[in-house]
C-alpha cells in the first residue's frame, strides 16, 4: 500500500531531535525555526515531559471518559493558573480542527442560533465546521459548503459593526485568531477584538478565541488574544500544547454550561496525553518559556528590521512573519538545503518562523547570519542574470 498523497514533501528523514535542532538519518543537523509547524513549545525531546510521558506510560495510558481521570483535573488547574483564567472549564480533544469543531457547535448550542462570523485569511481545520469558517475555498468540499457562515474583512471594526447592526440577532460565534498563522502572521489589532467583545455582549453572540497557533504561550503571554485586555468566551488550543504529542482543548468561560452528551470524544484527555500536557505547562512555568520567547523574539525582530531585502516584519513573541520581495522566493529552501535551517512559507511571500519557545539566543543570532548570507547569494545570482 502506498501513503495517500496529500502533502509536498522536503526529501528528508528527520530521526532525532533534541531542544531545537533535528537530526536525519545521514547525521545532518538543522536548526529548527519552524518548530515542526508551530508545535514544538518547550523543545524536542524536553527530558522532564519525556519522563513524565513514560511514566505515565508504565501505569496506564488510556481508559475512557467514563471514570474518573484526575490527571484532567491536574491539568485543568495548572493551565488556569498559567493561563490566568481559573474560573473557566475545560474539554479535552486531539487536534485544533475538532478543538474548533466542538467551539462552534458549543456556540450554536449555547445560543440556539446558526450563524458564524470568521474573517479574510483565516484558517480553523480541516474538519466541517472548521473548514467552513476557513478562508480557503481549496479546502471546502461541496458536502463543507454552508450558508451560516459570514466571512468578513481582517481588522475591520467597521464592517464588523455593520454586519452586526444587519444579522446581529442570527449570530452564534465569532471565531478569530488572534494573530493569523497560515494566512501570513497577521495580528489583531487590539481595537478589533475589544469591538469584537462589545458585540458578542451587545448580541448575545460567542467570542472564540482560535489559539491553536498563536496561543500557549508563543506570542509571549499565554493567549496572543489578551494583548486586547478582554477575555473570549471560549478559547481553542492544539499545536504547542502536547509539544507534539497529539492533545487538544478548549476551555470555555464560566456563563457557558454544560449538558452531559452536547459533546464527547473517546481519546481526548487520555492518560498519556494528560502527562505530556501537564509537563508542558510545568516546563512553560518553570523555565520562563513566556519570557524567553519575548525576549528573543524582539532580538529577531530587531535583527530582521535591518536586512534590507525583507520587509514587513510582523510578529509577537516567538511568532514572527515577513514578506520577501520576489527575486528571494526560494530562500526558505535554500536555508533549509544549503544552511540546514527549516523555517515556514505562507503564500505568496511571506516567510513564518515559529520555533521553540526555548529558543536560545544563539541560535537566533546563527539563524540571522545564516539568512543574511542566503540573502546575499540570492542578491548576487539576481544581479549576474539580469
Ligand atoms: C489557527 C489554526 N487553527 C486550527 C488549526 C487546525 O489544527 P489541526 O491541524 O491540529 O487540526 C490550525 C493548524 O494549522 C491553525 O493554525
């Protein structure tokens, strides 16, 4: 049987990988300053989330959510704490789609109402709800195509308001990341979530946070989101939260109540996944992960602003974007060929760096020159052909 052709993919067999390098199968090393899409928090292989994961392991490592599981409740309370939003609930899932997925249906259900406000360049998963409000007609199939949703402009309190003054009544959700991943690192602008804040009060209507990205700690405070100084009423959570091992989670605000069997899953919260995600949020706490990740993202940010040929530098903490003029489209794969450095794309132009949030300054100075030297060559080669 062949693997299902779904992805485009480096030549490259990564075998090992340790803080925020990677190793393959030839011995190469590289710089990882894409984190494994976004995914890997407190670095590869973390010893402390390694052994609580084989702990875990040797006791029991999964029975369903019809007995008690207090490693839910542990993690329940460590990521209140963390997070600073103690008096909100939370349900335990595998991935950001269905993390999404059980946000809008919770909405729907909390509100008795159908439709969803989402924004231009969003994306939310892959899965029906999720797909629906993503802003990618490649990924809708006919059978995702839905007229409950409302797509609106990115930062547009303007329209934001007018949609609501029309449809306000229908509205069940709006969902919005707090800074746009896969649509090029665009952040919120702090105005648009507190106007998005008035009016799910306004309307009775439910203010999801996606942080499947940007949240866990990434753009410096646990929630990219509570840079607007107001709290949504559901935020959604995945990729850095397992630190690659799969779990996923939503946690919803104490006015939204919950009905036994509106939502359910039989791997979410397992064992296993608990272990991983409770030593995350212990490493998080303990070394300070938010604090490196704004420190060493505004040495990237303040290097990246002096290289020329880029522009655009767009980022909070340790999720960073910038545009690249068209004469360096292949510098993602000449740094990651030729410099043995991943990083991220979004279409068109726009690089992502999305690295551990243990990222240590060295490697972000290394990535610096790596980058610059690619700049150069590319630079150079564009001059001889022209
Ligand atoms: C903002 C955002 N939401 C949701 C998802 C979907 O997450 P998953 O791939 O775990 O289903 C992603 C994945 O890239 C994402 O970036």
């Amino acid at each position: 049987m062949n693997l299902f052709d779904v992805y485009p993919i480096n030549e490259i067999t990564i075998v090992k990988a340790k803080g925020s390098y990677v190793w393959d199968d030839k011995g190469e090393q590289y710089l990882d300053m894409y984190g494994g899409h976004a995914v890997i928090s407190i670095g590869h292989t973390h010893p402390h989330w390694v052994k609580r994961i084989e702990e875990q392991l040797e006791k029991l490592a999964f029975y369903s959510n019809s007995v008690r599981i207090p490693i839910q409740q542990q993690l329940a309370q460590k990521l209140g704490k963390l997070s600073g939003k103690e008096d909100y609930q939370l349900f335990l899932c595998n991935s950001g789609a269905e993390a999404n997925e059980n946000a809008l249906k919770l909405a729907s259900f909390h509100t008795g109402r159908k439709k969803v406000v989402a924004f231009t360049k969003s994306f939310h998963g892959r899965t029906s709800l999720a797909v629906a409000v993503t802003d990618n007609k490649n990924y809708v199939a006919p059978v995702n195509e839905t007229d409950n949703v409302i797509f609106l402009p990115f930062n547009d309190t303007k329209a934001l308001k007018a949609c609501f003054a029309g449809e306000g009544k229908e509205i069940a959700a709006v969902i919005v990341e707090g800074i746009q991943g896969v649509g090029g690192i665009n952040v919120a602008d702090e105005s648009f979530l507190k106007a998005i804040r008035t009016l799910c009060d306004e309307y009775g209507a439910v203010y999801i946070a996606d942080s499947v990205q940007c949240g866990y700690g990434r753009s410096g405070k646990f929630f990219s989101h509570d840079f607007a100084g107001v709290n949504a009423d559901i935020y959604t959570m995945a990729k850095g939260m397992g630190n690659g091992f799969p779990v996923a989670g939503i946690i919803v605000a104490p006015h939204i109540k919950p009905k036994h069997f509106q939502l359910g899953t039989t791997f979410g919260g397992n064992h296993l996944a608990c272990a991983a995600a409770l030593a995350v949020l212990e490493i998080i706490e303990e070394e300070k992960l938010m604090g490196n990740a704004v420190m060493v993202g505004k040495y990237l940010r303040d290097a990246l602003e002096e290289i020329p040929q880029i522009s655009n530098v767009r980022r909070r903490g340790l999720m960073i974007g910038f545009d690249v003029p068209e004469e360096l489209t292949d510098l993602t794969r000449n740094l990651l060929w030729n410099q043995k450095i991943f990083t991220g794309e979004a279409k068109p132009n726009v690089i992502r760096l999305l690295p551990s949030l243990a990222l240590k300054k060295r490697d972000a100075e290394d990535f610096i020159e790596a980058l610059k030297e690619e700049i150069a060559l590319l630079t150079e080669a564009e001059a001889a052909n022209a």
